[in-house]
C-alpha cells in the first residue's frame, strides 16, 4: 500500500527536514532486502570501509541506479516515489542507494555532514533532494544509530572541510553554535521503519561498540528539473519507472544481473574542499 501523506506529515517534514514512517515496510519485505544486502554477490565485491577518526570504519556499498533487483524495485515502488514527490513538491528521480553496514564493535562514526555538502559538488543547483534511511536491523544509539539536527535544514548549506581521506564534515566552527540552538533526534528505527531527512539537514552516527550489527539501506532521489550540470559523476537524470508497492514481494529474493543495471561504484565520491587545519 503506498504511503498517503497527511497534511500534518508534509508540514511536519518541511519544518523540521525530517519525517519518521514507521512501518513502511513490512516484515516479509525488509527480510528480502535485508537478505539481498547480505546475500548478492555485487553489494559484496563493491564493498568499500570508510575510516572515521577514531580507528573505526563502516562498510558502504553503493550503486546510482534503480535496477530490476529487489532493492532496485524498492527505490522505485510507489510508496517510496509518491512520498519524495510529495515532499520536495515535483517530480523525482533516483539518484542513488547505497547500503551503510556497521558491524559489531568495529562500525565506524560519521561526523556531522549535509548530504548536499557532497551532492553540490555533483552538480546538483538547488538543494530539492532528500534520502529515505530504510533499518534493516534495530537501531538505537547502543549501535550508532543516525543523529539528526531537527530543522537544520532551514541554515542552507554549510561549507565543509575533510577530516578523512573518505569524509568531510561540517565545518567544525559552526557546529557548536548549531548544537547550541538546535536539537538532536535520535533516530530509534525497528525493522521497516524509515526516516526520510532533507539534503541539507545535519546528521551524523556514534561508532557501533555495540555487540548488535546495525544496517541500513538508503535511497536518495533528486528533483528533475534540478538535474546536475555536469554528467561526470553518474548521478544525471535517468526516467524513473515507478512500479506497484507489490512488486518487492513478487520479485522475491532478485538480486543484480551480470549486465550492471544498477551502475556499482568503485569508489565513494568525496569532493575535494579545503582541510580542516
């Protein structure tokens, strides 16, 4: 069944550039994506760490397109496509999913970033992008569940500075002052549940020194009349062919073809901003 916004959810989300929907998918189905993240052999060879600053890191795997598989069919299915348009008020395309797995005692901390932080440097003018985190484990701050700074959104974009070689973050002179005057959520997700956040809202995750592995799929959609200038980074406008909420059960356990429909990348796209000194 697809996601009926109310009035109160869109308002909500604009106000706060967040939106928890819980139980977005059922438990049948966040099994076989949860078993599709585990299973198919593409997510595995395009396994990539990102190192924190702690000594920890979190394994991501990440793809640009929509695809024919049971995750790809999920990106494209009515409930998720419906709610992005309905928030970001036109229509969308996918621009791309990834899978963020923090295994236990070892997952590794993201630092406070926008998503539009990296995505403008995709070539991406306006900020109309948002990201649905879909949990395929619990996530709760035992295991470094996603922290996010309600209404953050609304300060545009900040400028960001790297702290890894595979991160960057916001600058670090501003985040006081934001924490000061913002709040924090802490995004507690039970399987199924997912929370859709804005482009430039701030969000970062603790290191998992949990004994509870914690995984995540997210699928992230862009506007299409804010289609990236360049095309050198594959994320450019691609039709998105929208499928029934029904067609993640009837796919079953599919995972990617040989053919790479999905578009795997090979590395994590980190732009190039000055160093934190």
């Amino acid at each position: 069944m697809a996601s009926r916004l109310t009035d109160a959810d869109i308002a909500t989300y604009h106000e706060d550039g967040l939106l928890f929907l819980r139980g977005l998918f059922d438990a049948e189905e966040t099994g076989l994506l949860r078993r599709a993240m585990e299973e198919d052999p593409e997510i595995q060879d395009h396994s990539l760490l990102r190192a924190d600053q702690e000594g920890g890191a979190t394994r991501i795997s990440l793809w640009n397109r929509a695809g024919d598989s049971v995750y790809g069919l999920a990106a494209r299915c009515e409930r998720i496509v419906d709610t992005a348009e309905a928030l970001i008020g036109e229509p969308v395309y996918h621009f791309q999913s990834k899978l963020t797995a923090k295994d236990p005692k070892v997952g590794g901390a993201w630092e406070w970033h926008q998503d539009y932080g990296y995505w403008y440097y995709n070539g991406c003018v306006a900020p109309k992008m948002l990201s649905f985190m879909i949990a395929l484990d619990r996530t709760d701050t035992e295991n470094g569940c996603l922290k996010l700074i309600r209404k953050s959104h609304k300060l545009g974009r900040l400028d960001h500075v790297q702290v890894t070689p595979e991160q960057n973050c916001a600058d670090p002179r501003h985040m006081d002052r934001i924490l000061e005057t913002h709040d924090v959520v802490d995004c507690v997700l039970d399987p199924g549940d997912v929370v859709v956040f804005h482009g430039n809202t701030l969000h970062r995750s603790d290191q998992n020194r949990s004994d509870k592995r914690r995984w995540t799929l997210l699928c992230c959609y862009n506007a299409i009349s804010n289609d990236t200038v360049t095309k050198d980074d594959d994320r450019y406008y691609v039709p998105l062919d929208k499928v029934p909420d029904s067609a993640i059960k009837s796919a079953g356990l599919k995972l990617a073809g040989s053919d790479n429909m999905e578009h795997f990348t090979s590395k994590p796209y980190v732009p190039d901003v000055k160093k934190a000194s």
